[in-house]
C-alpha cells in the first residue's frame, strides 16, 4: 500500500472512531505532550491541530511500519490498553498519570 492509501486509512479510522466515542478519542488526542507555542490556538477541550496530527500519525505508522506492529511500547492500539510506563500519558491536575483510555 502506498504511503498515501495508508495516510487516507488513518485518517478514516480516526474519524470513525471520533464518531463513536468521542470523549474517548478526545481524552486520547489530549495525551500527547502540549506545545507552548503561541501560534498554536488552543481549543476548550485541549484538540489542537498538532495534537490531532501527533495521534494520527501513531495511527498511520501501527498501520504501515512493520517494527511498531507487534512492539508495545510503539503500536498506538496496545499502548491504549496498557497501564504501566509504556501506556499513554493522561494529566490530571497537573500530574501524569499512566491511565489506559477506555473504549466501551
């Protein structure tokens, strides 16, 4: 698959599954690291268009590269599930916290 069929794959998978579960998908996009750059509008619920960019493309590489398919600490799908240090970051007050994102 070229690298545009995979960059349109997860963009797809992205929106499906911002159709469904929405909070979820906004508390997971919420994890990656802030930027403080000024240029950068911050919306209320923290989705900034780098942070949508960042969990697209853990998407696109699970997806497309072979060395995150089956690694833990890469592929966005197992990392969602996992609570140690390897998991997604989520700030609560302030402080990370290794908490997986639940999806129901």
């Amino acid at each position: 698959m070229s690298q545009s069929s995979w960059d349109q794959f997860a963009e797809r998978i992205w929106w499906r599954v911002y159709e469904k579960h929405p909070n979820q998908l906004r508390d997971w996009v919420n994890c990656f690291e802030p930027y403080n750059d000024p240029f950068v509008t911050a919306r209320q619920d923290g989705m900034t268009e780098i942070r949508q960019k960042r969990s697209k493309e853990e998407i696109f590489k699970t997806l497309s590269c072979d060395e995150y398919k089956n690694d833990g600490q890469k592929n966005f799908l197992l990392r969602l599930i996992r609570d140690d240090e390897y998991a997604y970051p989520t700030y609560r007050d302030g402080r990370v916290q290794f908490v997986p994102t639940k999806f129901k």
